[in-house]
C-alpha cells in the first residue's frame, strides 16, 4: 500500500470540493450543504498542514 503524501491529500481535497462544487445546486461561496462543508473543512485542515509544513522547511 502507497502512503499518499500531504500535498497529494491536499490536491485531492481540493478537487473533491472542485467536483461537488460543479454539481450541487445548494453550495455557494457563502453557504454549503452539509457534504459541502465537510468537504470544504476537509480541504481546509489539509490546506493549513501543507502551508505548515511549508513553513517548517524554510
């Protein structure tokens, strides 16, 4: 089994939001279903580890 790398769970979130985003009719910037906002918080916490450990390399 692979261990997927931060930035490819990151990547992955983010076009998982993309992909619900093109086809939910109740999410919009200002409001999310509540698939869409566990997707959202989802790419948000991996969002914020990624720039973290960005960081942590500098």
């Amino acid at each position: 089994m692979t261990t997927r790398s931060l930035y490819e769970l990151y990547m992955a979130a983010a076009a998982a939001v993309r992909e619900h985003d093109a086809t939910c009719t109740t999410c919009s910037p200002d409001r999310r279903c509540p698939p869409g906002r566990r997707l959202y918080a989802e790419l948000v916490r991996f969002q914020d580890d990624y720039l973290a450990q960005q960081r942590q390399r500098t």
